[in-house]
C-alpha cells in the first residue's frame, strides 16, 4: 500500500510546493488522490485482459465468489454480489467446477460456500469426488451475438463449453444446467483518507502550526508501491493546473507520457 502521508512529502518536494504554494491535505491533496485512483483504477482494468502488469497491479483488488444460479426462462441468472467491503466494480473471469454432470463450488473460496451462505452435502466433498472435477471457463458473449451462439445447430452451449452475457444488473448463463458459477470481479479501490491535526500557533514565536498526521486514522492508497512514480506525476499535474504553472503542468503530462 501506498501511505498518504510519505506520498505527500514526496509530492512536495516534486513540485516544490514551498515556492509553488499551498496544496491543502485534505481539501486538495487527498481529493486528488481519489480522482487519480478511479482513473487509475479504470485504465488498469481495461488493459487487465492483455497486460500482465495491469494484472499485477490489480491484484489488491481481485475478489472471487460462488454465486448461485437461478434458472428463470430458458437460461439460468445471477445478481451482482452485493458485498460492502468487495463492492463490485469490473468483470474480470467467470468459471465453472463441474464433478461428472453436476456444478459445485470452488473450496478454495469463503470455504466452499456460496454468496447466499449454502454449500454442498458432505459427501460430494470427499477427496475421491474432487478427483472427477475439472473448471472450465465461461466465455463472455456480446449481445448481439446471444441469439446466435444459442441457436447454433453444432456449437451451442454446453456444460463444457458454457457462456454467459451481462444483462439487467447482473447475468444470463447458458446452458441452464449450470447451477454455480465462480465469478472473479475487482472490487471497487477504497476512498484514501488523510487524517490530520494542527499544533497550536504561537503568534509571538511563531512556532507551531505543525502538521501532525494520524496514520491510525487514515486510509492509504491500496495499490502497489512501484505505483507511487506513477500517482507524484499524476499529482504534479493537478498541481500545475491549481497554481497555474504552466511550465509544471507540461512536465507532469510529459512525464506521465514516458512513464
């Protein structure tokens, strides 16, 4: 994790905030921070599927879960999980367990449970069963073309080669057999906090006035610290834009550019 308070003494001495001005911790800096994080968030999980540092970097944020399915009409649905400490922010994978004819969950997640809290009967947990289980991945499908891949005379969906499409807040899974899925998702980056309190000033001296963080209370940044280049730049940016330095704003985009 990337600490807030050593990121902002780094921040400082990148722009030289001193001769600059003032960049506010929480007013300035810290919402900075969280606009650089969803951005951030966002850019990775769209390179995820090609990259494997964006991969990498995502991995604070990759949560998996048995969900149940639901069989409604001619293809089985599941909800979103709704989970306040792993809100769901972007699809990563969907997969399949299958022991002969039958969908189970994966033991290596919430202890085999499912997202309602059910699992299966003691003897389907056997180690003689799991040697007949495989996983087979579940293929995203375009709306467009649902229809197609289900009609198709030859190729369409089976246990062994199920698909699924997101629709209505959550998704559609064929064939309708399927009764588990493993969805793996990125959760959405927790709100960075800077905590923070100020000495008392001595008008006379003019001592004090001190800054005095409070790591306790605050929330660091959950990316990797090969990341932290990567935020001083970005912050550099905003920087050059809030002191109209235009000569800074150039060198932080420049910058970001070659990073």
């Amino acid at each position: 994790m990337i600490d807030l308070y050593d990121l902002y003494q780094d921040f400082k001495s990148y722009c030289n905030t001193a001769v600059g001005g003032w960049f506010r911790p929480q007013s300035d800096f810290q919402n900075s921070c969280n606009s650089i994080n969803t951005e951030m968030f966002v850019k990775f999980t769209g390179e995820a599927e090609k990259s494997q540092e964006a991969k990498d970097n995502l991995f604070p944020f990759l949560i998996s879960k048995n969900i149940l399915v639901s069989k409604n009409g001619p293809y089985g649905t599941f909800q979103i999980p709704v989970d306040d400490k792993a809100p769901y922010g972007r699809f990563a994978a969907a997969r399949i367990i299958v022991g002969g004819t039958t969908c189970i969950p994966c033991q290596t997640v919430n202890d085999g449970k499912c997202s309602n809290g059910e699992t299966k009967s003691d003897q389907e947990l056997t180690e003689e069963y799991f040697n007949t289980v495989k996983q087979i991945d579940v293929k995203m499908i375009d709306d467009a073309k649902w229809g197609a891949v289900n009609n198709h005379k030859t190729k369409c969906p089976t246990l062994d080669h199920p698909v699924i499409r997101q629709i209505n807040q959550g998704f559609e899974v064929s064939p309708r057999t399927v009764t588990v899925v493993v969805l793996d998702y990125y959760r959405q980056p927790k709100k960075a906090t800077f905590a923070y309190t100020i000495t008392p000033g001595n008008v006379d001296t003019g001592s004090g006035d001190d800054l005095i963080y409070d790591k306790e209370k605050s929330q660091p940044l959950e990316w990797p610290e090969n990341l932290r280049k990567e935020f001083i730049i970005r912050l550099g940016e905003r920087y050059g834009l809030f002191t109209r330095d235009q000569f800074m704003f150039n060198a932080a985009s420049q910058e970001k550019k070659t990073a």
